[in-house]
C-alpha cells in the first residue's frame, strides 16, 4: 500500500528546509517533446512527461527517490494508474472531503496542515494538483484493500508467539562509510569535473581515502573521508540508503546532491548485528538429560522426540523412568544461561529441539519454549495480532498490485 509505506517522509519536517532549496533546481524535460505529450500508456490511461517530471520533483522533495529518480517516478505511477482502473471497475470513489482529510493525514507528518504542505510543494515546483492526485490514489487504494483482503489474512496464536519470539532475534544492517563532498558553485566546475573523474575511477578504499583527504570539504577530510562510527542503514536518507542496502563493500556511490554539495560515498564494509542487549531477551526452555550420552538408544529417541514434541508440555512422556531432576524447565535473561546452552538454544526457533552437546554422561537436550524481549510495559496479545495482521495485509495488497500491473496493458512512447 505505497500510500503509507513513506518512511523517509517521517524525517520530512526536519530536513525540508534544505531539501526544498535543492530541488528548486529544475530537473530534465524529456528532450523535444511536448510535457504533455504520452511517456506511457497504462490500457487506456496517459502517463504525461509533465506527471513523470512532477511526480520526480515530489519524491525528491520527500527524499524517497532510488538511484534512477526517473524510473521510480514512472513505477509509481504506473502502480497509481492500475490502482485507479482497478477502483473505477469496482466502483469505489472518493469524495473531496475524504481527500482533503487525506491531505491533511499525510501533511500532519511534517507538522503542517493540508494549505500549508501544498504551498510547500509549491515552492519546490510541484502543483496542487500532482499532490491531490497521489492521495487519491492512496486512498482508492486503501478502500479497495480494506473491502477484499483483510478476510484472506488470518493471525492464530502460533503466530503471535512467532513473532514475538523473532522480534528478540530481528538485527539491523549498518554500513561503514567514507566520504567526499564538493563544491557546485558554478565557478569550481571545471576543476570539481576533473575530481569526479578520479573518485568514479578509485578502485580502492585507498584510493578514495587520498581523494577525500586532498579535495573534500567534509570534516572528515583529515580521516580520509572515513565517517568512524558504524551507520544504522535504515538511519540514511532515501536515495543513498537505498544504494548502501542494495551495495557491497567497496562500492562509491555518487553523485548525489546533498546539502548543496555534491557528494560521493564509499562503503567500507557492510554488517548486521542483533542490536538487542542480552539482558533484554528472556528464554523459555527445557532441559533433558539422558543417560548413556550419545548413545543409539539416546539418538533414535531424540528422533521420536523432534517427530511428536511440538509443545514444551509434550516433552514430558519422554521423562518417565528418570529422576524427577532429569527434566527441569528454565525461565532466564540470555545473559543468565550457561554459554553452552547459550549457543545451542541461539540456533533453534520456538519448538524446535537441540541435542549436540553431553554433560557428565548424559545426552543434554534443548526445547526452547519462548524467546521473547523483556518491556516495561509487554504489548498485549491483541497489539502483536494487530501489527502480524498489518503486515500481512501490505504484503498481500502489494503482491494484488503487481499482479494488476501484470495484466494491464503498458505502453512507453
């Protein structure tokens, strides 16, 4: 549901200042053509060189646009034209009323009213009505979505607990990088022409680091370019987060406008690391040992166990005949349990068995029972099934999306 999936627009209000000076600058027309002339026809509906060229000033404004701004303008238009064909078939309509709220929705985020976002997007050359457009099609979208799919998507109780068990093991990507800012002013043309030429040429981080120490303006120059301090990826604005998480290490990625400089960038080295600390996540699990170690006899009824045992209670008939101390389950802090346990309970999702490792002549076996983060306050069942819910509903919206694009009929001139 490309209405309300504008994450970078949440940094909108801090960064429009700057992001509106930039794109006063004018983007390209698509050469000897008339704007209004068709760029692509989606079965009867025109895609004008002037939409393409608004749409692009409009994800540039909200800095949501990926490497080639052109193409993802395009995209997203075609994806609005399908959705409103696909509205017009089923007979769902909006009201002006109904889009002046959405307006309103989507400027509260950059803590402005409807009047005030358009002006906005004015000064940075986007008409009103390129603005009233989109939303719309946010909108029909969302009451067809909202009509059809949410009786496809069902949320048991296995997967709440699902997901509250991955949202202890969830990392984020980050990204060490390097960089190079230059100047635009028209006067250091020639000369800042002759630099790109070096940094697009680099084939090192050597490389790179003596061009930035040489001819940056950042305040990293000294260091080489080289920003010291591990980025979240999903922390960097649009255009550029969009070709780190895409990246490899090595790779410059550039020229970018920002902050109006041109800047170029070089990823050093890419990593995801599991940010939660580990007296944040709380394991249930339990432990059974079996005399003998790793015996045949202990291995077939590991087997027997990992083909019945599908709750923590069901590990109990595998027991009997051992002492009461054989079986015991266990509720602590990840940083509380044994290291040897530790590493053996990471591999495992919820109901699954480990039995690799021995302990004074026994076979150690490991249910885990739950893995889940510890909150001052825990969301309830109904907040975890609500946001399974969501996102099981966007993920089934987007894959109706594409199938219309499918079958719809495009056309580029």
């Amino acid at each position: 549901m490309r209405f309300f999936q504008t994450s970078a627009f949440s940094r909108f209000a801090l960064s429009l200042g700057i992001v509106l000076g930039l794109a006063c600058a004018s983007l390209p027309m698509a050469q000897a053509q008339s704007p209004f002339s068709p760029a692509r026809k989606v079965n009867d509906r025109v895609i004008s060189h002037y939409d393409v060229e608004q749409r692009m000033r409009f994800l540039e404004v909200l800095n949501s646009g990926g490497a080639d701004l052109r193409a993802d303008a395009l995209q997203r238009l075609t994806e609005e034209a399908v959705q409103r064909i696909y509205a017009q078939r089923r007979g769902v309509r909006v009201n002006r009323d109904e889009i002046n709220e959405g307006l309103a929705e989507f400027a509260s985020r950059a803590e402005m009213t409807g009047e005030e976002f358009i002006q906005a997007l004015s000064g940075a050359g986007v008409d009103r009505e390129s603005v009233v457009s989109f939303v719309e099609a946010g909108l029909l979208w969302r009451k067809l979505v909202g009509a059809e799919l949410p009786i496809l998507v069902n949320v048991s109780a296995s997967d709440v607990a699902r997901a509250r068990d991955t949202a202890a093991i969830l990392g984020t990507q980050r990204a060490l990088l390097s960089e190079i800012f230059l100047p635009m002013d028209p006067e250091f043309a020639e000369a800042v022409q002759q630099i790109m030429e070096m940094i697009e040429a680099a084939r090192s981080v050597e490389e790179f680091s003596s061009i930035a120490r040489e001819f940056s303006l950042a305040g990293s120059r000294d260091q080489g370019g080289r920003i010291p301090d591990w980025v979240p990826v999903a922390n960097l604005p649009g255009q550029l987060g969009a070709a780190v998480r895409e990246g490899r290490a090595g790779q410059i990625i550039g020229p970018l406008e920002l902050s109006g400089a041109i800047a170029y960038f070089q990823i050093r080295a890419l990593d995801s690391q599991r940010d939660i600390p580990a007296d944040r996540v709380k394991l249930t699990y339990q432990r059974l040992l079996l005399p003998g170690g790793r015996s045949e006899e202990n291995l077939a009824r590991v087997a027997q166990m990992r083909a019945q045992v599908t709750t923590c209670e069901s590990i109990g008939p595998f027991a009997r005949g051992l002492p009461e101390s054989a079986l015991v389950e266990h509720e602590a802090l990840m940083q509380s349990i044994p290291q040897s346990d530790a590493v053996e309970l990471a591999r495992l999702d919820r109901g699954e068995i480990s039995a690799n490792t021995t302990e004074g002549g026994n076979l150690v076996v490991l249910l885990l029972c739950a893995r889940e983060l510890e909150f001052d306050e825990p969301p309830s069942d109904g907040m975890v099934r609500n946001m399974v819910f969501e996102q099981r509903l966007s993920l089934m919206a987007d894959v109706r999306l594409q199938e219309l694009i499918a079958d719809a009929e495009i056309i580029d001139y």
